[in-house]
C-alpha cells in the first residue's frame, strides 16, 4: 500500500548515492553511509519552516492558556460548549493546536520508508530489484561495510549469526546506544525549554516520564539496521542543534511574562510589593534619600492649609426663661 513512499525514498538515495560516487569509492559503506545522512540532513532543511511553524504554535498556544484555563472553570459541566468555546477562541486568535505535530507527521513517512528499503534489501535475492534499486545496486548496499559493519546490519541479526561477527555487533551496538542517548536529550532539551508550570500539572509528569523512558526507546533499535540508526543519529544531533538556534532566537515564554521572563504589565514585582519598595530604596541612594525628604516636607508645607482664625468676640448665650406649672404662676395651691 505504501510502494510509492518506498520508490520515493529509494530513489532519493539512489541519486544522492550516484552523486557521492563521483567523491568516494560507489561500493563503499561511505558511499551509502554518507547518503543516508544527506538525505537525513536535506529532510531536516526542508523542515525548517515547519519547525519554526511550530515554535510560533506553541507560543500562541502558551499565550491562549489563561484563556482556556478560564473556560473550563466557565464550562467544567458542559464539555460540548466548552469544547466549542475553546476551537472558537483559537480560530479568533489564529491558533493550531496540530501544528505542534507537522515536523513529525513529515519526518515518519520517511523514517518508515527508509526502514523499509533497507530491510528490503538485506532480505532481497540475487538478481532481484528493491524498488528504485536495480540489482548491482542492491548487492554493492548489501557488501558495502562501515568499520566492518554492513549497512543492512542489525545487532539482533549480528548476534544470531553464526558464526559472529564481533565486529558488526560492536558497531551496531555503538550505533542503539549513541541513538539511545541522543533520544533522551532531545527530549529533555525539548522539556527544559517548556515554561515552568505545577508539578501537579498532568502535561508536565507525562514530559517527566517522557525523559526516563526514551533510553527504553533504544531497545527497539536493536532490531534496526545499521542505516536506519544512522539516520536516527543524524537527525537527533540535527534536532540538538536546531532546538539550541531557535529557542535562542525566540526565547520560550515565561508563565507570569514576555519572552525575557520579566513580569506582565501590572504584576506585583518579584519578592512582593514590600521588598520592591526596599529595592527601590536601596538604589537611590543616600544623598538622594535627604533630598527626597526635604522636598517632600516643603511641599508638605506649601500644600498645607491655614488654620482658620478663632473668633475673638465673646459669644453671647441667651438664657431662655423657662415654663412655669399653672399652679405657681397663678399663687394657687394644688388641690
């Protein structure tokens, strides 16, 4: 089902292949060594953009977050409308979510195709063709050798033959544990350049984990050719390399700023209101700190109002009579 991907991939190796020729011995494990990792590095250079894609994604997506943290606490009860209101929020701010995934969605198709092709011709017949590989082609990949390891070479085929050649199994084995370990600090690069964010938060535990089981990912290489773990190699240092260029470029978000860490307009500054006071006074000085105060007391003094002056008439106070019982205006007794 997937020949075409295979033709495409064979056929890019042959024409690398037949370039590298012209400097190298054809029939060498160089030649065909060497095309593999061209062919890994012209890969990478056209992801470029796609990478760079990628960064902006996520930056986007970082932005956005407060946002959707707030939906979800607006629609914890209603998951269709919060689903809606979350794909509505990033179409009005020009967010993909996928696009975080397109560098690997391209570079999968030629990993497998690769993966193919070379097992293809480890298994393949004499005088049989491997798609875009004639026969003279597929025997010289086949007896082509690096440091005594041909390039079809697993180490789980190199351990089971018999009798053994030490020297595929060493270099095969060199190549799992180089992939294996260029896999984990791709990932924990990639983890590191994350912002900081809960240790509660399940994103963050599934890149924790991410971190201790990439070496595990190098058992599978066990049963990699030689070529595939080339191209594992390459395009991990690739990836290395490129994380370290364009995160220096555009520097991951910060959680509570911009791209430099420095707090978001009208955040408190850090350590708290009281130690940015402290700070503050600190730096300015201890002639200015005399300055500050006099001028602030003169201006006290300007700005304070006169007291109004006390009346200095006597105030007269009016005795009013008060009202008599009938009984005593008029002499009567009470009866």
């Amino acid at each position: 089902m997937l020949d075409w991907l295979y033709e495409i991939v064979a056929q890019l190796i042959v024409w690398i292949h037949t370039a590298l020729s012209t400097v190298v011995p054809k029939d060498s494990g160089w030649a065909w060594g060497g095309s593999i990792i061209l062919l890994t590095v012209l890969l990478r250079l056209a992801m470029v953009p796609l990478f760079v894609k990628q960064i902006h994604a996520s930056r986007k997506m970082q932005e956005l977050n407060p946002k959707v943290q707030a939906l979800r606490k607006k629609y914890k009860n209603d998951k269709q409308r919060l689903n809606q209101e979350v794909m509505k929020l990033y179409q009005e701010n020009g967010a993909n979510p996928l696009s975080g995934c397109l560098p690997l969605l391209v570079q999968m198709p030629v990993f497998i195709g690769l993966f193919q092709t070379l097992k293809r011709i480890s298994d393949a017949k004499e005088g049989h063709d491997v798609f875009a590989l004639k026969w003279d082609l597929v025997e010289s990949a086949q007896n082509a050798n690096i440091f005594g390891a041909h390039i079809p070479d697993t180490f789980l085929n190199a351990w089971g033959a018999d009798p053994k050649s030490w020297t595929a199994i060493i270099v095969t084995a060199i190549a799992v544990v180089i992939s294996s370990c260029t896999t984990f600090f791709t990932v924990r690069a990639s983890m590191k350049r994350q912002p900081v964010t809960d240790d509660a938060n399940p994103m963050m535990q599934a890149q924790k984990m991410m971190v201790f089981l990439a070496p595990l990912f190098g058992l599978f290489g066990l049963g990699f050719p030689l070529g595939v773990l080339m191209y594992w190699v390459t395009s991990n240092s690739w990836t290395l390399a490129q994380q370290h260029y364009i995160y220096k470029r555009y520097p991951p978000l910060s959680t509570t700023g911009d791209a430099n860490g420095t707090p978001a307009k009208g955040a408190p500054p850090k350590g708290g209101p009281a130690k940015g006071k402290a700070a503050g006074t600190k730096t300015a000085g201890s002639k200015a700190a005399p300055a500050a105060s006099g001028v602030k007391a003169r201006l006290k003094k300007e700005t304070a109002p006169e007291p109004e002056p006390e009346d200095t008439k006597a105030k007269v106070v009016r005795n009013q009579p008060t009202r008599k019982s009938r009984s005593k205006r008029s002499g009567s007794q009470k009866r």
